[in-house]
C-alpha cells in the first residue's frame, strides 16, 4: 500500500481481510476481541473502544450510528491527514466493522472543512467499496447486515473535534457540545446511539481482528496496547508522522527525529503540556504522558512564553461562547500573559492567574475550557527562568479591586 | 427535498414509531456550504430561503451561519487564501508569508481585494505542520510556503 512502516497500522495487511475476518465471527465474539485487545481511543481521551462498543450494542434501540470522528483540529496533529489521504480503506473497514458489532446500518465519516481536498479520493474508495460488496447490502454475502458510509463536512470549527459538538454540527445545529450525560453511546445523532471514533482508531480495528488481540497486546506497555501515531513538528530535522509503539520515551522520539538543541517539547497540541529536560524520560502512554499524537519541538532559541500566547489565541478564537470561564477567562489569562512578558506581573496576580486557570479546568462544559490554561500552567509553573516577576504591588493588576 | 431522504426506515423509539430518513435539518450545513461556494457568501436573501426550504426561522439559519469560520456573511473573494498561524507554521515563519502576500494583494489579512478576486485570512492548525509554513488555498492544502512561492500560488489562480 504504502511505503511508511510501523507496528501496528503502518504494518502489511491485506484489503478487507480484517472486515472478512469479522463477518465469519458473530458481532459479540468481535466485540469479545475488541474488548480483549485493551484499545483505546486514539483521539486523546483514551476511552477503551470495546466498552464504548459495548455500550451501543446493548442499547435496545433498532437503529444506530457509527461515525468517524475526522475532525482533527488540534494545533500540531496531522496524522489524520496522512491515514486518511494514505489508508482511507483502513478507516472505512473499520467502520463497517464497528457497524457490525453494535448493529448499526449508517456510517459517516465527519471531515474537518481544512481537508476538503481529500474528500474526491475517498468517496472514490467507498464507491469502489460498493462495487465490492464491502458497503451496501448484504456485505460480503452476509445475509442481513447492511452498512452504508457518507462523508459530511465540516465547516472550520476546531470545537466539532469534541464529539457532542460534532454530532450538534451534523445535525444542522452550532457545534456548541452538550451536556453529558447522557452519552452518545446512547443518544447521539438524532437521539440514537451513536458510536464516535477517531480515525486513528477506527484504522486499527483490522489489524487486530487479522493478527488477534494478543499480538496487540504484545505491543506497547501493560496498560497502554499498540502503538501512538505521532506528528512530530517544529525545531528537527525529520518532521512527519511516526508510529511508535507505546512506552517510547520523549528522549528517544527526539532522537529519531533529529532534534537537537531542544528546550522543550509541547506533548498533545495546544491542549497538552509542555515538557522540559528533565522530563523526557517520561513515557508516552496513558498512564505517563498521554497524547493525541502532536509533538511540537522547540529549541534553545525559541521563546516559550510566546507559544503560550499563540495557544491562547487560538483558544480565544475557537471558544464556542457557551459557558461563561472559557468565553472570559481565557481573554484574561492573554492579558495577564502579556504583563508577564512585560515583566509586570506580580507574585500575587500569578497566584490569582493560577487559580483561574484551576477555575477553567473544573468548570468548564467541555475539554475546549478545561484544557485551554493546560499550556499557560505547564510553561509558568515549570520554566521559571523564561520570565521574571515583578515585586511591583500595582492595584490594577490585582482582581476584585483588593 | 428527494435528496435529502436517502435512507427512509421506520424504527421503533420510545415505544413510538419514527420515520429515519437522516432528518433535513441534518442537511442544513451542506446547503449553506453549496451556497457559500457558489455565491462567495451567504446574503440574508438565501439565510431566507434556505430558511424556508427548512422550516426553521432565518435567525436559526443565521446563527448557524455565524458560528463556523468557513460560512460568511460578507461576500469572499472568488479564491481564498488562508495562511495558518499554529505554532509550528509561526515557527517557521508564517507571519513573513502573510505579510508578502498583504504587500502583493494589496491588502491586509482579512480583506478582500478590490476586484474581488482574492481574500486573505489567517486561520488555526490545517494540518500541514510537517510542512510548515503552510496555506490553505481555497480547498488545497499548500506547503511548505517560501516567500518566493506566494508569485506562483497567485498566477496560478489569476
């Protein structure tokens, strides 16, 4: 298929074999695979997939949805691009297959508005799905499992990555996310249960019902199966996607990149953390040091405190303006960054920052809010030296007039 | 609305029979998408019939309009370029690109030249970090950006 090489994804299979393979089990014994092989969702969360699944089968409404969470927005990532530019097929199959296993008959695939360049080629290979049996009736000569897949766009809202904002968008609706519970498992799209995973995820469903659960589980570490696709960016030598298996230290990614020089390495896109020296021994898996896959690197020369600002930005731009510390209080923590680039900010309006960044991350709806001071208290707390404090006591900087 | 109604399937909910047919309104972004392609914009004229083709009210149709960046109320140049200002494309020197396009167009980012031709925004993470700096010229994706390539991306698209 391509020339990329990895563990688990990137590694030989044969077109449509994991979905044969699925269809000579029943939808439980697939589901009993799924569940044993530990995956977990690849988008960030880490939600093991086999629960999800499970969820919906055993949801006793007759009609369901499966749909494909192609939303990647996160500032940093781009595996998705690559898979679904490279190994659309990959993805497609394993939506048929998640169809099987919860008994749903409709798929969709939501692309994000940036990527519409890539829809031509997939619609191509799920018609050529059609003409294979793969997708339509009956598929692959299975007497009553019917599974068809449409492609919806997205219209530039980094907010529809979030699953509930997503299903609001392919409603017709503001990607504004919704309360949860109740679950999407359960009431999703148009209120029936719906099944929403990542690209990366829904890729690796073949390959473990080719080469089985243990083989997976073989790969990675005890709690974290398989592998991570990576989007390494920034100060190397070999940007790219990567696939490593679970485990990897940040140390080891810097080298096979060639990065040199690093200062710091943002894990997980605006939302993740930033990470000095003395944490690249950490390891990439759920239990240490999750991610949606971006590594931006950045180098001695680089200044930290801007990228925080970028992040903010960002944030401040895509906030959808539904609850209250996400809409206000990411347009205060900008301010505040600039006084500390300034150099006038003060110990006790830090302490106060901080503690709105505390704020953020309790009582916001949705991951949006609560990640958006993710990067602001990782630089702050942990690079001390990239700032310095004002001993100034300035009442304006002070909140509540105190 | 026959294009709409793909799949029509009557299901049990609730103990209540429903008609599936992956409801209209769920259709209601890929119409403004048509119109926004087509027209550059979506005018209060269209938010009005594309109400009405929907049953909903037009500030429905507004406030959708308004939430996602790619659907406009103010009408867009005939091609749109968007240069991403995530960390890694600033890294690599996306504000440079952005201001030889300005100097080129002759605008600033968030305009539209005169003769409507062209629009120039900046925009969150497309994806391209690998290949940084990188533009979103109308649906394709375009890195890594030298200064030198802004000439060659606007011919192609005069």
């Amino acid at each position: 298929m391509s020339k990329r090489e990895g563990p688990v994804i990137f590694s030989e299979i044969k077109p449509l074999t994991g979905l044969r393979k699925a269809l000579e089990m029943s939808g439980e014994a697939v589901l009993e695979v799924i569940k044993s092989s530990n995956l977990k969702g690849r988008g960030g969360a880490g939600f093991p997939t086999g629960l999800k699944w499970g969820f919906a089968a055993s949801d006793s409404d007759e009609h369901k949805y499966v749909v494909c969470n192609a939303d990647e927005g996160e500032p940093g990532t781009f595996k998705d691009r690559v898979l679904l530019s490279e190994y659309p097929l990959l993805m497609l199959e394993g939506m048929v297959i998640a169809g099987y296993v919860i008994g749903a008959d409709r798929g969709y695939v939501y692309l994000r508005g940036e990527y519409k360049g890539l829809k031509k080629e997939l619609e191509r290979v799920i018609s050529e799905m059609r003409e294979n049996k793969a997708l339509g009736e009956d598929i692959l000569g299975k007497k009553g499992f019917n599974f068809d897949i449409e492609i919806k766009m997205g219209a530039g809202a980094y907010i529809c990555g979030e699953e509930t904002a997503l299903i609001e968008s392919m409603e017709g609706q503001r990607g504004e996310p919704r309360n949860r519970p109740p679950f999407p498992v359960n009431t999703g799209f148009l209120g029936f249960p719906t099944v929403v995973n990542n690209v990366e995820t829904m890729s690796v469903v073949p390959h473990i019902l080719v080469k089985g659960a243990d083989w997976f589980k073989a790969i990675g570490t005890e709690k974290s199966a398989g592998t991570k696709i990576l989007s390494v960016s920034g100060d190397c030598v070999k940007p790219g996607v990567y696939e490593v298996p679970f485990g990897m230290t940040v140390e080891e990614v810097l080298k096979m990149v060639g990065a040199e020089d690093t200062k710091a390495v943002q894990v997980g896109g605006a939302s993740g953390v930033c990470v000095g020296k003395d944490e690249f021994g950490r390891e990439i898996s759920f239990e240490d040091l999750p991610t949606g896959g971006s590594f931006i690197i950045l180098n001695s020369g680089r200044n930290l405190l801007d990228m925080v600002k970028n992040f903010l930005e960002f944030f401040n731009e895509e906030s959808c303006g539904q609850c209250t510390p996400c809409r206000e209080g990411v347009p205060v923590l900008i301010e505040g960054l600039e006084l500390i680039k300034k150099e006038e900010c003060n110990e006790r309006y830090l302490k106060d920052l901080f503690s709105l960044c505390e704020t953020l991350q309790c009582s916001s709806k949705c991951g949006l809010g609560q990640s958006a001071p993710n990067a602001f208290v990782s630089v702050l707390d942990k690079f001390k030296d990239e700032y310095k404090l004002s001993t100034k006591i300035k009442k304006e900087t002070v909140f509540n007039g105190q | 609305m026959g294009k709409f109604c793909s799949m029509k399937k009557v299901v049990k909910k609730d103990g209540k029979e429903v008609v599936v047919c992956d409801d209209i309104r769920s259709y209601l972004l890929e119409e403004l998408q048509e119109i926004q392609e087509k027209e550059g914009f979506i005018s209060d004229e269209n938010m009005q019939k594309t109400a009405d083709k929907f049953k909903i009210h037009p500030v429905e149709v507004y406030s959708v309009v308004t939430f996602y960046s790619f659907l406009t109320i103010e009408k867009k140049g005939r091609n749109v370029i968007r240069v991403s200002s995530c960390m890694p494309c600033e890294m690599k020197g996306s504000e440079g690109i952005v201001e030889v396009f300005e100097k080129k167009l002759g605008i600033k980012c968030g305009e539209t030249t005169d003769d409507g031709n062209f629009t120039l925004e900046k925009t969150s993470c497309i994806g391209m970090c690998d290949k940084a700096p990188a533009v979103l010229v109308n649906d394709e994706l375009v890195g890594p950006v030298e200064i030198g390539d802004v000439d060659k991306i606007l011919d192609r698209l005069k």
